[in-house]
C-alpha cells in the first residue's frame, strides 16, 4: 500500500497541453476519481504514472519514491484497461498468472494466487476459458483479477465500467466499492460519468483542459463547486445558469421548485415559461425559460405542470450559488 | 545507465531493430542504385574492368538505336494494353467473385493459378499453346475452321505463327500478361469492393438510387483508391518484366520485334557484356517508377489523414 | 423468372469462360506431359485428350535424365535461406516501424515498401557486379545474398500492418504485468502474430519461386540453376526441346507453390491494401 503524489505535471504532445500542471496527493488506500470530459487529459494523467508516458516536466512519486525514469514493471502499479486488455490467447488462469509468471514464481505459489484473486472476484470457476468464451462482466472481473493478484501498491483503472451493460454497470460499481475497501489498495480510477465518480470516489478530482479544477470529497464537489465547469459538469441535470446584475447565478434542478411548496424561508422567486414537462415515471423534469435563460426544473412527479404556462418557481437563497461572469469562478458571498 | 534501462529507452531500441534492414536495403538496393546511375554514364564493360566517366555518350547512342526506339515503344504499348484489357476484365470478374456459389474454393484456385504459379513456369505453358507447329490453340482453329483450309477466316495455313511473326507475338506477350495479371487485379479490387459498408449501399437503395446511379456515385468513387493500387501493381510488373518476353521469344520474332527495355539491357549487359549500354537501358525506367512511387506516396498520404 | 434463369446462365457462363481462359494452359500442361510422343506431335491428334493411353516416359525422363530434381533441391534451399534471412531482418524492423517509431514510423516505413519498386530488371546490372567481386558468381549463395532486397520490402510492410493489428493495450497490459517492451512482445505480441507471419513466410517464399533476371545473370552453372531458370535452359538441347518433360516439370513446380499462393491470398491482400482503403 503506498501514498501516490503528482507534483508539477505537465505533458504536451507538440502543441497539445494534455496534462498542464498537475498537483495531487492520494493518500494511502484513498479511492480517487479523476473525473472530466473526454480530452481533459485524465487518461494521460494516468498513463503518466503507470509509466506508458513520459512527462515533460513534473514529478510523479509513487510510496514516496520518484519513478519518473522507471518503466511501469518497476512501479509497483496494476492497470486495468477500458478494454480490458485480457490476452486472447492464453486461458483466464494464464491471464490472471501472467504477472507472477513473469516473476517467475514456482507453480504452487502461483496457482494459490490465482485461485485467492479468482475466488475474491467470484471467477473460479472460469479459469479455463479463453477471453473469447466469457461474457463482458466476466472479462472485467478477470481484468481485476490479474491486476490484484500480485498484491500492487496502486491500482489504476481507466473507464473500465463503461463497456458494460447499463444494468450491470450499477451492480458492478457497488461490488468494486465494496471490494477495495476490503483490500484497501490505493485506487487511482478515471471516468467521465459524473454519477460514477461521485459513488465511488473518496475524493474527486474534477479535471478540465489539462488541469484539476477541483478537489474534494463528492458532496464538496456536489455542492460546493469551485466554478461555473465543475457546477456543469457534476450532476444531472446539470447546473441551472442565469446571469443576474453581473455575476452568473447557478441553482440546482432539484432546488428549483414552485413556489407554493417552499416555506418561507430567504426566497428567490423566477417566473418560468415552461416549455414542456417530462415524466420520467420516479421524478419529472420541467424544460422552461425565465427571460432569455433556459432552465431546468426536477420535481416530484405527482404535481402537475402544463406545457406553455407559466409558473412561479422559487430557489432558498442558501441553494444558490455565484460564479464571476468573465472566469468562471465562484464568488462566496 | 545500465543497459536493460538503455533499451528501454524508446529511440535507441528503436534504432537496433531497423539498423539491420536499414543497413541492408542501404547496402544492397541504395548503392546499387547509384552505382546504375554511374555505369549509364562510362564505359563499363564485363571485360574490362576500367571505369571511366563518358558523359551521355550511351544515352545518345541509345536514342539513335532503332532497337532501343523499338523496345521503348514496345515496352508502353505492352503495358497500356495489357493493364488497359486487365482493368475491364477484372472489374467484370471481380463483381462475379463476389456472389456466393457452390465450389467457389476451386473456382478461385483455378481463376488465380495464372497469377500464384511462377512466372516462368507458367509462361512455359504458353510456349507449347503457342508452338508453331503443334499449338493446341491453332488445333482448335483448324477443327472450327476457321484455319487451314483457302478461304478459311484465319488463312490457309495450317498454324499462326504466334511467336514467329511479329504482330502475333506482341499480341502473344500481352496475352500471357494479361492472363497472368487479372487473377491479382481481381482480388484486389475484391477486397476493396468487400470494404464498401453494406449500410452505404443499402440507404442509396432507400435513397432510390438505381444501379447504374449507385456505380457511379458510391462503388466507383469508393473504389478509386483500390483501383489506384491495381494499376500501379500492374504497371509497375508489365513495365519492368523481363521475364515473359524472354521466355516467350526472348525478344524476337527477328530482329526485335517484341523486345522490351528490361530484355534489352539484359541482352546489351549480361550477354553482350556491355554494362555501360545495358544500365544506361535500364536507367530509362527511372521515369515511370518515380511517378509510381510519386502516386503511392499521395495515396499513402491520403490513407493517413483519413 | 425468366429474367433469372437467363441471369444465372448468364452468370454461369461468363464464369466458365473466365475459368477456362485461366485454366486451359494448365489443364494442358498437365495432359502433355502424360502423352506419348507419337500422340503428342502428331499435329492433327487433339491436343486435349490422350488419344493413346498415357505413359510415364517423361516423367522418368525428367526425373532420371535431367537435372530437375536438383534444380528444385536448389530453388527449396534458396527459398527456405531466404525466408529465414526475410524473417530475421523485417519481424524486429516491422515491430520498431508499427510501434515505437512512432509518427516518423509511417514515414519510413513508406520509404521501405518504395525501395521493393526499384526493379530488379534495374539493380541486375550492378549486383552482379557486386556478386563476382564477392566471388559469389554461380552459386546459390549469390541469390540468397540478393534476393532479401525484394522479400524484405514487402515483408516488412505486410508485417508492419499484422502488428499494427494488434491492439496497443494489449502490448501495455503485458509491461505493467512486469514485461520490458522486448519481453512483452516475444510473450504476448510474437504468439499473436503467427498467422501474419506465416503469411510472410509464405508470401516470400512465392516471391523467390518466381523470381527470374537474378538467377539468370549470376548462375551458368546448370548443377546451381533454380527452377525457372533450369527448366527454360536446361531441358532444351539444341533445337530440341523435351516438351513432355517440360511441360512435367513446370506443372509439377507449380501446383504446390500455387496451392500455398491460394490458402494464405486473403491475408496477403488484406496487409497489402491496409494502407489504401478506409478502415
């Protein structure tokens, strides 16, 4: 178990800024998530400390070591690939064993590695298919099989979620909380599904164009966004934005109800032109517009709204948050 | 460093896996190249071995040779021709290929047996179906009629001298060309006609395209970079051949009726010893493989942006 | 429903036609070489069926008083050195251009496959030059020297697009399992490729069956001459050419590099024309 640290990373590919300065600190069996959008440079961050990418300036310190000059066979990380990466042509226990037969360990103690990774991810039984002969979800376990099975000081996992079946993807993400807080290996995890990140991350790390916009536990993030990106991109629907006497106010979909339900508490009230209202069977969610602004209102779906009418909505003044026009930022008032 | 981390280093592993085959192409193709280039220019010869510069002496001896003239002319009538007939032939065959039939494994082996039997072998062949005496094909002529008899189509003569007059033999060596070629332009152009998605096809059906629409506004400008690469493959192996024609005729009918630049300079260099005169021949290709290469690049290039 | 029966007569027979066209030289090749010589020039007998029974005087000809064994003991040797050569140079050359080389990878790469169009018919002059000045002339060994120039173009490129094939994770996931990059790719990327590289194998060994110019500039010797080169000079004495044994000898020599040729051609095209349709 180790403490992971990147210190000053930068990696530009020419002229692209991947990765433009980078500080993070993921502490000993901490879940960090590296949340953002595709191109925020997430995957490179994580390729940089697994060694497949060399940065251009920076450090990456892995259990207190530097381990800028060394390949990813002396890191001590594991990888599990979005694709899963399983080699084709060797069985499900071969795949699992490759690391400790690459270290040449003796038979025995390799099949009693094997058979503990396997067991703890419910596989044994599959240990003499090919990759070709099992289901997705099963790949996925082998993947993490073979990552665990030499005991590394730090898991990486890139998106390895999102090639699977929406159903099983929900069951998945609990069984793999559950199982890293048993084995407590510092877990460095990349996604781009903002509810993923916020059910599995100790900490997120929200990143944008190469560089951490935020960092912190999720209803930090959630609920404390260090600006306009991070309050946009975490949560769904996203973030309700109107300009308001120079400065941007945001209010969360749920936060934004008629006015009739909300006690008269410190009160915002908007008139909404509601453009259309869907039912979404456990919730329902009002497109409308107050002025020129589009917003997005989420509430029970037992109170009725009509398309074309308009509506008086009302935010609690505490749930509205205020961001400076020109850089995104957050104003604390 | 130690040496495991130096190979680690990308570029320098890198290196130590082309040096061998760069150092060998460098060696065996790149000097040899240039060394042509010097011998068109001097007085080599097998004999002797004294190597001095002349200038274009050979290029203007060449040019004022009517065997030279009539191997360069014969060389671009050869190629055009034959790549000309493959093309059209090969579109006809391959858009047969690509229905499914029973014993369609032996129909392509029998189809492609012009093209993956060697050269030489094959040709071979042809030396008997054109014999001047025994040729099959002149049999089939005489028992149809149409040879052999006064008043016959073909002449009253009972064979066509395939190889021993000089229209037929040129027509002879673009056969075999032709014969040898289409099995490989077909399967090229096979596998590009396979790549075109089934979805493009079928939304221009539901677009209402007809057939005649659709060849000429998705199959064919899809099919132009495989098209591309099936006459670069079938010039570059009609313009620089050798071997058909010496097989064949080794350039004859007398005096030189099918002779081609490739069977010349091995003529002039190897039998008549002249290294000088045979490599300032050759030199004559180095035009049309630029443009070949030329166009392999820009087709390359476009491959990458895509 | 006429319109079918038509189109699939049609289609049947444009079919054969093209069948025959290809077909027919083989087909007599293979008839010639079983007939007896009063059969075979007689002018008027039909030259596609045995109208005497068929015998094996050729055959015994070709086998026990020509030299055809040798020259195909030859060809077998200089196709088995050469592949093994091809092989050693363009599987590691391949490797570096499909994944270390990065961006000026493709580019030299490019430059590789261009060198296969410097023509033989071109570089024969100086190369058997090179070949005497090696002392070289009139032997094997003079064509297992050379013939890598046309093998190790080809090759390199075809290899170049079966690696490029391989998925790059793959390749990573083995160097975080604790390979360095020469160990991932003889334990995961060489297992992975071995299709590809037979197809290489094989693809160079057609290459060197047919070859030509080569083997008759460098070799007079008719104990060193290879197949194509001994079956064209060797079995001709004088004015006399031993058509039976003749036509034996090519079919014979044919069939078998024909029938590999055709097993491993959807392969050979696919890494050939990777680079020039739409992926």
């Amino acid at each position: 178990m180790a403490s992971v640290e990147f210190k000053g990373l930068k990696k530009y590919f020419q002229d692209v800024h991947a990765v433009d300065g980078v500080d993070i600190e993921i502490k000993d069996g901490e879940f960090l998530v590296l949340l953002g959008p595709s191109g925020s440079g997430k995957t490179t961050l994580m390729r940089l400390c697994a060694g497949l990418e060399k940065p251009t300036e920076g450090e990456i310190i892995i259990d207190n070591n530097v381990v800028n000059d060394l390949p990813p066979r002396e890191r001590g990380i594991a990888m599990v690939f979005q694709s899963y990466a399983l080699y084709p042509h060797k069985t499900v226990f071969k795949n699992i064993a490759f690391p400790l037969i690459v270290e040449r360990l003796d038979k025995r103690e390799i099949r009693k590695k094997v058979e503990w990774a396997s067991g703890l991810l419910g596989i044994g039984h599959l240990l003499d298919r090919l990759p070709s002969q099992i289901s997705g979800g099963e790949k996925q376990r082998v993947a993490i099989a073979r990552a665990l099975v030499r005991k590394p000081k730090v898991l990486l996992m890139d998106e390895p979620l999102s090639n699977l079946d929406a159903k099983v993807r929900n069951s998945a993400r609990v069984e793999l909380k559950k199982f890293q807080k048993e084995i407590g290996v510092t877990t460095c995890y990349v996604t781009h599904d903002q509810a993923e990140a916020m059910g599995l991350g100790d900490r997120i790390a929200v990143m944008h164009e190469g560089r951490v916009r935020q960092i912190g536990i999720p209803e930090e993030i959630y609920h404390e966004p260090a600006d306009m990106f991070v309050a946009g991109f975490v949560g769904v629907p996203p973030m309700n934005f109107i300009d308001h006497d120079g400065v941007v106010m945001g209010f969360r979909p749920e936060a934004f109800l008629p006015a009739e339900l909300m006690n008269d508490e410190e009160l915002m009230k908007f008139r909404i032109t509601v453009e259309r209202a869907e039912n979404l069977g456990s919730y329902k969610l009002v497109y409308g517009a107050i002025g020129e602004a589009r917003v997005i209102a989420n509430l029970s779906p037992r109170y009725l709204i009509r398309d074309g009418e308009d509506y008086d909505f009302a935010v609690r003044a505490r749930d509205v948050r205020y961001f400076d026009k020109k850089s995104g930022k957050r104003i604390k008032k | 460093m130690k040496i495991k981390h130096l190979l680690e280093r990308e570029n320098v592993l890198a290196g130590l896996l082309l040096l061998p085959v760069v150092t060998y192409i460098v060696l065996f193709i790149g000097f040899p190249f240039v060394m042509s280039f010097l011998y068109s220019i001097s007085n080599v010869t097998i004999g002797n071995p004294e190597f001095k510069i002349v200038g274009m002496r050979n290029f203007v001896d060449l040019l004022e040779d009517n065997t030279f003239q009539q191997s360069l002319v014969n060389t671009f009538i050869f190629t055009s021709v034959s790549v000309g007939l493959v093309l059209i032939l090969a579109q006809v065959l391959a858009e047969l290929l690509m229905r499914e039939f029973k014993g369609k494994w032996l129909v392509r082996f029998l189809i492609m047996l012009p093209w993956t039997a060697p050269i030489a072998l094959g040709t071979i062949g042809f030396l008997w179906f054109m014999d001047s005496v025994f040729s099959p094909f002149d049999w089939l002529l005489r028992t149809m009629g149409l040879l052999g008899k006064p008043g016959a189509l073909l002449g009253a003569s009972s064979n066509l001298y395939w190889l021993g007059r000089p229209g037929l033999a040129m027509a002879s060596v673009i056969l075999v060309h032709v014969w040898r070629l289409l099995p490989l332009a077909t399967v090229i152009l096979l596998a590009g006609m396979n790549s075109i998605p089934k979805e493009i096809v079928e939304a221009a059906q539901v677009d209402g395209a007809g057939y005649f629409r659709r060849l000429f506004h998705i199959n064919l400008p899809l099919l132009l970079p495989v098209t591309a690469v099936t006459v670069l493959f079938s010039v570059f192996f009609t313009f620089t051949d050798m071997t058909v024609v010496w097989v064949l005729t080794k350039g004859g009918p007398p005096p030189h009726a099918t002779q081609v630049l490739a069977s010349l300079a091995f003529l002039k260099s190897i039998q008549g010893g002249d290294l000088a005169q045979g490599a300032a021949v050759a030199i004559f290709f180095f035009p049309v493989l630029a443009g070949i290469a030329a166009l392999v690049l820009r087709l390359a290039k476009k491959s990458v942006v895509t | 429903m006429l319109k079918k029966i038509l189109s699939r007569t049609g289609f049947y027979g444009i079919l054969s036609v093209f069948i025959l066209l290809s077909a027919t030289p083989f087909y007599i090749m293979l008839i010639t070489m079983f007939k007896r010589s009063h059969d075979l020039f007689s002018p008027d007998n039909n030259p596609f069926i045995f109208n005497e029974p068929p015998t094996l005087e050729h055959m015994r000809l070709l086998f026990t008083q020509t030299q055809y064994t040798t020259f195909l003991l030859n060809t077998l040797f200089v196709g088995l050195a050469v592949v093994a050569i091809t092989i050693i140079l363009a599987v590691p050359a391949a490797f570096s251009l499909a994944r270390i080389a990065g961006r000026w990878g493709e580019g030299l790469g490019i430059g590789i496959f261009l060198t296969y169009l410097v023509p033989p018919t071109l570089l024969f002059i100086p190369l058997s030059r090179i070949v005497s000045l090696l002392g070289l002339q009139n032997s094997l060994w003079s064509l297992v020297l050379i013939y890598p120039t046309f093998t190790v173009p080809f090759c390199t490129w075809l290899l170049m697009s079966f690696f490029k094939s391989i998925p790059k994770e793959i390749e990573e996931q083995a160097m975080i399992d604790g390979c360095s990059r020469l160990g991932a790719f003889n334990r995961v990327i060489l297992p992975l490729s071995i299709p590809g590289i037979v197809t290489v194998i094989v693809f160079a060994f057609t290459l060197v069956a047919n070859e030509y110019i080569y083997a008759l500039a460098f070799i007079q010797d008719s104990a060193q001459k290879t197949i194509g080169i001994g079956l064209t000079t060797e079995l001709v004495r004088g004015d006399v050419f031993y058509w039976g044994a003749l036509m034996g000898g090519a079919l014979l020599a044919s069939i078998p590099v024909a029938l590999l040729y055709t097993v491993f051609l959807d392969r050979i095209i696919s890494g050939l024309t990777v680079g020039t349709m739409k992926h």
